[in-house]
C-alpha cells in the first residue's frame, strides 16, 4: 500500500511568510525611530555644548586679564620651578593671568637646551633681546617688546588690561591683585608701592620694584616714545617713574602699600608683620620665608584629601 504525503497547505504558508515580513518591516521601522531620535538628542547636545562654549568666553572676553613678567635669570631653573608652583596652584576668579619668565638672550650651551625644555612643557618664558643685567636696561626692553610679543589680530583687544613687571622673590596673592584692580580706571593706571617707604604720597617718587602694574595704554606709549628709549640706565623702579613723571603718564596712581609690603624679617621702614589684607610680600630671599610666608596664607588649603598620601 503506496501511502501520500499530505499536500502542503499554501496559503498557510504564505501567510506566514507575510507575517514574518511585516515583523520584520515593523521592526526595522522602530529601530528607525531610535536611531533618528538619537541623532537629533546628539545634535540637541552638540548644540548646548556650543551654546555653552560660546557663554564661556563671551564671559571670559570681559574679564579682567593680566600679565605678570617675573624677571629673573636663566640659571634659575629651581626658583621657576617653584614658583610655577606657587603661582599654579592659585585658583583664579574672574580674571586670566599670565605669569611669564623673562630674562635676556641665553649665554651657555646647557641654557639652549634646559631653557629649551622648559619653553616646551610649559610655554612660560619670554627671552628679551638684550644681555643680561639689573639696572641697565633690561626692565625698558621688556616693556618695550610687548607690543610687539602680543601684537596677534585674532585675539581680544587688547591683550592684557594690566602688566606687572614683579621679582622673583616677591609671593603675589592673585585673587587680591585682581579684587584691588577692579575698582580702579583700566586706562592710564600706574599701580604699586610707592618709594619712599615712609610715604603714602602716590606722586611721592615711584613704584618699587618688587612689583609695579601699568594699563596696557602706557605699554603702547613705552614701546612708540623716545623717552624711554633716551633715559634706560639706572635703578629699574626709578628710571620708569622718571618715565611717568616726564611724561605725566600714570596720572591715575594707586599706592597699594601695605597690602604690599616686605618680608617682616629684617624689620624695616618698607616691611611689617604678615596679615590677611595682603597683595604681595617682597623679599622672600631663602626658603624659609617663603614657607613661612605660605604656610601664614594658608596656601596648600584646597589640597584634597587622597589614600595616596598623608601630610599631617
């Protein structure tokens, strides 16, 4: 007996198959639907990020922005090491400050190679065209090429507000600088610890050297005037105040003493106890000050507490 396979049923079949296709239609359509609405939550987010880039430095444009120029001398490799240190570790409101290295024309071998190496891990150094000295000019070279240095187009105008020429034994507290500038004129400023000591005359003589400010208007003034460029030699502080005074430059004067002042120890007429209301203290002339000085700040107060280590 010859038994038959059943005949397949078609049209069950078919259906099927138009089942497992629309299945597979719907399934693709919401896969759709995720993907076009994942590129549109991306293209949301791309946009507030750029919204948000774009507040930051429209924000950032009307800050207060600063350049300090430590002048100091190439060998000092362990004095800018510490002060990147100190100045870095500062957490700035409201203001961009620079702090830049500057000393003249490298003399050495192992200068063109270790100042070389600095220049590449931290971009921080300007070396000004000149030969190394105190009081013969290298203070006037600095001012005079800024101009020059910082004359880009595509950036803000202008670039610095404010430039301070400081020394490298001067801590300079740079939330207190800015809070003193922000209330003083951004033109025609000439800023600083009036000399003599005893004085708090603004127009007495002219600003120490531990750390004087000008606006950027009297930078452009140095740089096209040939008063500066006739009178160079002498101590730094006093041939610029001759500047300004010649000139009647800086008519908007700010004696910051004695929020600036010297290191305690020795005692003299320039010098005080250390205190809160504090811009700048000169004369930290070993470490010990300088730790003293730091520790009186509460400098290292934002370290974090870590497991890796332990400082009591």
């Amino acid at each position: 007996m010859v038994v038959k396979s059943p005949k397949p049923n078609r049209g069950r079949f078919m259906l099927y198959c138009f089942t497992l296709i629309f299945f597979l239609c719907l399934l693709a359509s919401i896969n759709e639907v995720r993907f076009e609405g994942l590129l549109r939550f991306r293209r949301c987010a791309l946009a507030n990020e750029s919204l948000a880039a774009n507040s930051s430095s429209s924000s950032n444009e009307q800050d207060i922005r600063i350049l300090i120029g430590i002048l100091t001398l190439p060998d000092q490799y362990l004095r800018r090491n510490f002060l990147r240190l100190v100045y870095g570790t500062q957490t700035l409101e409201s203001a961009k400050v620079d702090v830049k290295f500057v000393f003249c024309n490298l003399t050495k071998e192992d200068q063109k190679v270790l100042v070389a190496l600095e220049i590449m891990r931290y971009n921080d150094i300007i070396i000004l065209n000149c030969t190394e000295n105190m009081n013969k000019g290298k203070t006037s070279t600095f001012f005079t090429s800024l101009q020059e240095i910082f004359n880009e187009t595509n950036g803000p105008y202008p670039p610095y507000h404010y430039v301070m020429k400081a020394d490298d034994d001067t801590y300079v507290r740079l939330n207190s600088l800015v809070e003193s500038l922000k209330p003083l004129p951004s033109e025609d400023l000439y800023y600083g610890f009036v000399i003599p000591c005893g004085s708090m005359d603004p127009f007495k003589h002219y600003m120490s050297g531990m750390g004087f400010l000008v606006s950027w208007d009297i930078v452009e003034w140095i740089h096209g005037s040939d008063i500066p460029k006739k009178h160079v030699e002498g101590p730094e502080d006093k041939v610029f105040g001759d500047w300004m005074r010649w000139a009647r430059k800086g008519m908007n004067r700010y004696n910051a003493k004695w929020s600036m002042y010297n290191y305690p120890d020795p005692p003299s007429v320039c010098s005080h106890e250390l205190w809160p209301d504090t811009i700048a203290v000169h004369l930290l002339k070993n470490q010990d000050k300088w730790v003293r000085t730091l520790t009186y700040f509460n400098h290292t107060a934002p370290l974090k507490p870590s497991k890796l280590y332990h400082i009591p």
